[in-house]
C-alpha cells in the first residue's frame, strides 16, 4: 500500500516539474506571442507529454514549422505548418494553451540549434555530438490503411458563377459525392476552382471527374496543393482535353502536404468544370 502510495507522488512530482519547466537557460527565454488560443487548421504533427522547452525544439528544428501550441496542463505540443499572414480568425480560444512564432528565433544561436542550417522543408535538423548537424527526412506517420477522400462536403469556392444558375453550378457541386452536378464558372481567362480541407493533410492523390458534356473545355489545368490559397505549390498538369466524363487519376509523391487544392486553367479564355474532385489523403499526426 505504501508502495503504491509512493509511486503515485513520484509521478504527480515528474508531471509538476516537467508541466512547471520554463523555456529558461541561462537568457534563454521563449515568451508566448498569444494565450488561451491555439491556431486551428494548421497543425501537421502532434506530440504528447512533452515539455514546453521540448515543444520549441521540435518545432525549430523542421522548417515547416512556422509555429506551435502548447497545452502546459495536458503537456500536448502541436506544431504548425501555417502561411506567413496569420489572420484573428485562424485562433480558437482554448483555455491553457500559448501561441509561439518560432520564425523570431531562427538564426540565433542562443535559440536555434541548427544555425546556417540548409535542411529542406520536410527535414529535421539533428545536432551531432561534435557540434555539428545532418539535414535527415521527418518520420511523417502513414496510417495502414487506404487514404480516405478529405475534400468531399467541404468549403469550396471559384473564380465566377452565372448567378441565373447559381444552384446548379456552385462550387460546392464538385465536392457533394455526386457525378451527375457539376461546379461551372463564367467564360473568363484563367477560371480556377478551390477546396479548403479543413486541416492539413498528407495529400496521396487527386482524382477529377470531368462533366458529361463538353468535356475538352477541360485542358492546360494546374493543380496546385499548399497551406493556404497564397502559398501553393504545382501538385501536377493536366495538358488534355478532357473527354466526356472521363475519370482522370494524378498521383502524388508521399509527403505532399496541404490544406487548399487550386485548380486553374491557364490558357484561356475557357470555362472550367467539373463533376467531381476527391482528394485522397491521410491525416498528419
């Protein structure tokens, strides 16, 4: 009985100093830029029972990481893959949680552990014991099991709409399941169409199906895929045409992140529709 007394004082005392730990050495000091919030959507990758300090270190050391939350009392550290404008309405209130940039203290060596470091976006910087650092690929985790479809019933928008038939050719009919409603802009040069997933995603591959009638119009399309609709990157092109109601199939590379899939005509004047768009993808953890 005692025994079992004392073992639970012993981990109440590890859980108060390791949630008490301050992000100090020495000047070492990491000041929170917001509290009681956390940033929603942007988070790629979760770690649980960690220290604030620990928490500032994992998220400095990967270049995607923009930012992180961190909840003191649960000791849950989320880190973020976010664009450099972050809007008011990006936070949720979230009693507990703080704010950090991480993008005050990269390059200084009191805080960066990896200064002058060249490591790419989905690398980590590890220090060697001689001082010195190797660029190695983050350990992403992938469920076992087959990606699911994130964009269906999703915010969607585009670049125009013929307000006579607003219904029947909203953006939002190309992310509804169904192949028999299509989204449809107005004749315009370079008519792009969007989803916002919610949350970023391991992004595996992109599939569209074209409308049933006047399936060339789809042609010279871009689909681009990144954290927010000013930060995309070139997933794949579509040179085409397109045929009628064809199933067209783009496969991505593995660690293809994001949060937005843009798609854009690029020679235009054209129309840009479409029955369907699915996205598969994993979560990131």
């Amino acid at each position: 009985m005692r025994f079992g007394i004392y073992q639970g004082l012993l981990l109440l005392f590890k859980f108060l100093q390791t949630s008490a730990e301050q992000c100090t050495s020495e000047t070492f000091r990491i000041n929170p830029d917001k509290r009681n919030v956390k940033l929603r959507g942007f988070t790629y990758r979760i770690f649980e029972k960690i220290s604030p300090r620990t928490c500032f270190q994992k998220c400095i050391r990967r270049k995607r990481c923009r930012s992180y939350n961190y909840n003191r009392a649960s000791l849950r550290c989320e880190i973020n893959s976010n664009p450099i404008n972050v809007f008011e309405g990006d936070f949720q209130v979230e009693t507990g949680y703080v704010y950090v940039e991480v993008d005050h203290y990269r390059g200084d060596p009191l805080y960066d552990p990896c200064v002058g470091n060249q490591c790419a976006r989905g690398e980590v910087c590890k220090s060697l014991q001689n001082k010195k650092f190797v660029c190695i690929s983050e350990d992403n985790t992938i469920l076992n099991k087959e990606p699911q479809n994130v964009a269906l019933g999703k915010i969607s928008g585009q670049s125009s709409l013929n307000t006579m038939y607003a219904s029947e050719r909203a953006s939002e009919n190309a992310v509804d399941g169904l192949t028999n409603t299509f989204s449809h802009t107005l004749l315009e040069t370079t008519p792009f169409w969007w989803v916002d997933l919610g949350n970023i995603y391991n992004i595996m591959r992109i599939e569209i199906i074209n409308r049933s009638i006047a399936g060339s119009r789809l042609h010279d399309l871009d689909i681009a895929v990144g954290p927010s609709l000013d930060d995309m990157s070139i997933f794949t092109h579509f040179k085409g045409p397109g045929k009628d109601g064809e199933h067209l199939v783009f496969q991505g590379s593995r660690y293809t992140d994001g949060r937005f899939v843009n798609l854009t005509i690029t020679n235009g004047g054209e129309y840009l529709q479409l029955a369907e768009v699915m996205v598969f993808a994993y979560p990131i953890y």
